[in-house]
C-alpha cells in the first residue's frame, strides 16, 4: 500500500488473546484471521494474497499477460500452502516464546519449509524476481515471511540467490520495513 | 476444461509411488506435486487453484468486476489454506487404507475441518454460490474435496446449504465427476 500510495490505518489484533474470535472480528471476517481488508465502502475482503491481488490489478505490481498473471498466483499459493505453514508458524513458536513447548512440532516443520526455500533458491538462481523479470506481488507475498525465516532458526546462509533476492526487495521505490511491532 | 470445451489430456499420476519426486517431474514442477497443466506451448503451471484461474479468466467462469475478482481468489485461498490441509488430507489416509495409522493425525485434522465446513455453510445460508450469485471457479475449488468430504469421514448431514450448493454444482452444464479413477 505505500508503494502504490494508497492511504491506509493499520489496527493490530492479538491472536493469542483470541482477538480475531469475537463476535464483531466474525461478522467480518467467518474464518477468524488476520489479515483483513476493510474498504472504504465498508466491504470486507480476508486472505493475504487475496488482498494482494485486489491491490495491485491494474497497477505495474500485477502482470497484464496472461500466462504471467497466473504465474503469480501459482507462486502465491505455493507461499500458502508449501511455505507459510512451516516458515511462518515455526517463527510465530519462537516469537511468542514456546519454541521449547512446540519443539517436536517445529522439528517436524524444518525439512518442509528448507524443501519450499529450495524450491525458491533454484527459481531464483537465474532470476532477479520470482515472474517476468519484474517486481511483482510473487515477491511481495513471499518476501514476507522469508526474510524473517531465521527468527524461527531457518539458516539462510545455505540460499545466496534468496539473501541476494530479500536485498533487492529492500531496494525497491518506497519500500518499507513490513514486520509489526508485536511480532 | 470439460465446461469450457478446452481439450485436454488427463495424465494420472500415483504419488504413493514417487511418481512426482522424479527428476522429469520435478523440471516441470520443482514443487513435486499434481495437478500440473502443460500447455501445448511447452510451458508448465502448477498449483490447482492457479491452474484453475488461468483457464477461466475472461470466461464466464471468473468475475469482471475488480472486489468479485478477488473474493473469488479469497475463497480459493481459503480453501488451500484451511480446507484442503484438514479435509482433503484426511480423506488421502482413508483412501490409502492407512487411516489406523494415522488416527491420531485424523483426529487432529477433525475439527478444523468441520470449521472450515461451518465457514462455508453460514456463508451458503442465503447464497446460491460463493461469489456474486453465479457459479465460478470459487464453487468448483472448493467443490473438489467437499462433495467427497464423507469419504474422510466428515459428516455433511450437519450441513444442509452445503449439500444443496453441492447438488447445484452438479446440475451445472457440463459438469462431469471429477474424482480422479484411483483416487
């Protein structure tokens, strides 16, 4: 949203207080999670990568050629399926300090989430970025828990073409540092 | 595909036997998992849902208008992230027979399940079909595992819009089973 200039007001919700289970939060969103989108209108649109995508159509962040469109997606929903449940959930264990409590659990997550880095070292070994040699919403959804892997003890020294991808994000117009205060 | 009068031919794959985790397969998708499409211009897609909005757009089977276009992707999302991991997965173990063996993970699947159900049915209470009161390729991603949910053991009596969403989605033209002949 700040590379496009889109104004917005960021409110955090606490998960483990189950904030995003009230009533209220429910009648917004049913499924009970954050992120959530809500429009000037008073529509409400859930789902990161859903709200990715109604951002940047029609804007340079979302290809115009077809094949290319889907490429984007297809990346955005290996992030939600092969890597935000190991990479990002591993790293919420840590952050909320129960990485002993959850040990096993964070033991079985390690070799999927090194398969999906894998995965994105190989892409990128002879690319700039993840679809059309652009930047593009591929990137920002997978930047996003990526370049804090290693708050969850995912060693990225093992993926140069990756640690070289996180800095060339970093160096796009108007970038911001996106991890919120409390996690 | 059948719907859209696009030809095509289906490849059947077993993963039981590694059949993705192969080194030809894994040059078509470096993910390893099915379903892949490949076009006849050589290039591969993968990520069902992807696949699914690359056929569809600009046809009837994916919204013009820019909000429908991404609740449509915000269902598809949800149904990769907190549909197919719990219903989709369990349905796996029964179908490979190993569903004793895998009881305790069975069990632990059960009732996020039944709340991605609960998300469905109250949103298919007043509702015809998931986006903008026509059928899209929201309803046939989240077809898929729903209507063979039961076959993990997920009791959809409890859920009576699902099933009349269910037999709407059959009565569509051009609709053919889709469960794949082994699986």
């Amino acid at each position: 949203m700040t590379q496009l200039n889109i104004p917005f007001e960021l409110i955090e919700l606490d998960i483990t207080q189950k904030e995003t289970r009230t009533p209220e939060f429910l009648n917004k969103n049913p499924n009970g999670r954050i992120p959530l989108l809500e429009l000037e209108s008073g529509q409400f649109l859930w789902e990161s990568n859903a709200i990715l995508f109604y951002l940047s159509e029609n804007t340079p962040f979302f290809p115009t050629e077809h094949f290319e469109r889907a490429k984007v997606l297809q990346w955005l929903f290996f992030e939600q399926y092969s890597h935000e449940p190991y990479i990002a959930t591993t790293r919420y264990y840590y952050h909320i300090g129960k990485a002993d409590e959850y040990r096993e659990t964070i033991n079985q997550k390690r070799e999927p989430g090194y398969a999906a880095l894998r995965v994105m070292e190989k892409h990128l070994s002879d690319r700039a970025f993840f679809v059309g040699e652009r930047y593009s919403i591929a990137d920002i959804g997978l930047f996003a828990y990526t370049h804090v892997a290693e708050e969850g003890e995912f060693d990225l020294t093992k993926f140069p073409a990756i640690q070289a991808w996180i800095e060339r994000i970093k160096q796009q117009p108007g970038y911001i540092p996106i991890t919120a205060r409390n996690l």
